[in-house]
C-alpha cells in the first residue's frame, strides 16, 4: 500500500506542480512516508552518540543515493558532506542557518542594504494578526529548510488555503529539522520562531536564485534557479558565466544561456565578504533589476544526497573541499 501511495503522490506531483497548495500537502504526506521507515522517533536520536549517528547516516546515504559510505575513505563532496553535518559543529553555523540570527551576521558584515525587512516573528502560529499583515508577504520559520510559503494575495486566501498554510508551520516548529537528516546545526536553533518577510516581487516567474558555491572563503560556482513557480530550471555557471555542463539529480537545465547580471562582480564581492573563514558554505543571493538580496547561507547543500549528473563532478568538488578530517 505504502509504494502505491508513494507512486499516487509523484504522479500528483508531475500533473499538478503549480497548484501550490495541492504542494504543500504533498509535502507533509510526502515527508511522513520518506522518513517513517528511517527515523522511528526523535527521542531515539541522540547527537552524542557518535557511532549511533553514523550508522543511521550510512542508512540514509544509501537510501538516497544508492551508494555505501566508508567514514575512513571519505573523498567526494557528498562523503566530506556526510562528515561535516556530524562532525563540524562550529558554532557559527547554528546563528548563520537561524532565519533571524543569519542577519546580525549579515548586518555587521554589510549593512541593512542587502537585507529583505523582516515584518514580524511569533512563537506561534495562533499569535499573528492576519489583518494587520501586509497584501503580500513571506512567511516560513527560523528553524526549517523548505518551508516558505510566499502569499501573493491574502485577500484571496480561502480559509482551507490558511488552514494548509498553518499545519505546514506547526509541523516545521514541532520537527527537530537537524534530526530528520541529521544536520547537527539545525537541531541548535534555539528559540524556534515564525518568521514574516517583505515580499519582493520577482512577476509570475517569482525571484531568480543565485547560490554560489564556496570554498575558503571563495566563490567558484553559480547555481541559477529561475522560474520558480512554473517550469522550474537550474543551471551552473563559473565565475566568468560560462555555463557549465554539470547539474544535479532531478534538476532541469533551460537550453539558453541567460543574460549576466550586469552587477555580478558586486554579488561575487558579497560572497567573498559572508564567505570568508569557512572551508564550504553556499551563499544564495537575489538579484532583481540591479538590486541585490541577501537569500540564505547553507552548510548542508542538499544533506550530501542529491547526486551530481555527470558523477564526476562529486569527485571534483570533493577535492576543492579542504575539511579538517580527523
């Protein structure tokens, strides 16, 4: 029963892709179905210890990516990812994936200029004042990856709309999101809060994303997401914006080369500054028109398990990836 529901939800998926709320409770059915066979409960997962960690880690590599882990032989950027999200508990990583905290950290690096407002933030969903809240606006946690919710219209909003959007909240402030795919930083966010943004109006094709790679502190590659409410693409560029002929698994690329941002060099001037002093973090910026925002940092790319198209590129990565190994 459990395969052909999972067979039903992706069958959804495909046919119903820009229908977001039909999305959001795909997501909740889906996320309960992937990780019910992994993850019997939370309590169950303990940070400190160590082995026990690394065997439930081994079984989710697998389980994503087909392939086994060896803890004493860990070369791509997939292994080295599966090392750090256990291993690497600097401190900053907690503040620095924290919705809020990350723009202290922005601020002191580089002012409010590159920050979207922040409207408000609540402990809980029953303390927001929808009447006061602006048309338009953002809403998701401090605390999650992939919970944001944009509202283009809350006038339009039905309350089976509202209804939707409150359970997808209360599920991301109930979850330990760093137990789900044991990214340690996640499970330090402290205190979870709702966070409600500004919302940038990027037309019907929503916001183009910007996620640089780095590494010491230095961008090499540019992941560029754009049509993120329709037809979804992503693509790679260097430095230089010459497309590259790699992905990653499950990712469409368009068959254009898209136009260069004509301030690239100010946002690659930005990474380098928020990028600084870590041996791998991806720094994801906005650009709209010329005006940049600062989007998120992420130190677990993907938890380590969507595969690279050509498997190469795993490899490469894996090399320019100078994590402290002990």
């Amino acid at each position: 029963m459990g395969k052909v529901l999972k067979k039903l939800i992706y069958s959804l998926k495909v046919r119903c892709h820009k229908t977001s709320i039909l999305n959001n409770i795909l997501f909740l059915i889906n996320n309960y179905f992937k990780y019910k066979s992994l993850i019997k409960s939370e309590k169950d997962i303990d940070f400190s210890s160590i082995e026990k960690i690394k065997r439930g880690n081994s079984i989710l590599y697998k389980r994503f990516t087909g392939d086994s882990l060896d803890w004493n032989n860990l070369i791509s950027y997939s292994e080295k990812m599966q090392y750090a999200k256990i291993f690497d508990r600097d401190k900053r990583k907690v503040d620095l994936a924290d919705k809020i905290k990350v723009h202290n950290w922005v601020r002191e690096k580089l002012g409010n200029e590159y920050l979207i407002p922040i409207i408000s933030y609540h402990n809980k969903f029953s303390e927001i004042n929808w009447e006061k809240l602006p048309e338009n606006f953002v809403i998701k946690t401090n605390c999650a990856s992939g919970d944001t919710i944009v509202v283009q219209s809350k006038s339009k909003l039905s309350f089976f709309k509202r209804l939707i959007i409150k359970q997808r909240i209360k599920y991301s402030l109930k979850t330990d999101y760093g137990k789900l795919l044991l990214e340690w930083h996640y499970s330090q966010i402290n205190p979870k809060k709702i966070v409600i943004s500004k919302y940038i109006d990027g037309g019907e094709k929503g916001l183009t994303d910007y996620k640089f790679f780095c590494f010491d502190g230095k961008p090499y590659f540019c992941q560029v997401e754009t049509d993120r409410f329709g037809d979804r693409k992503v693509d790679v560029y260097d430095m230089n914006w010459n497309k590259l002929p790699w992905n990653q698994q499950g990712y469409l690329s368009s068959l254009n080369v898209m136009n260069r941002p004509k301030n690239f060099e100010k946002m690659i001037e930005i990474v380098n500054i928020l990028s600084k002093s870590f041996s791998h973090v991806r720094v994801d910026l906005f650009n709209l028109n010329g005006k940049i925002y600062f989007g998120e940092m992420s130190f677990t790319n993907e938890s380590g398990f969507r595969k690279f198209i050509p498997e190469d590129i795993n490899l490469a990565l894996g090399k320019m990836w100078n994590l402290k190994m002990n």
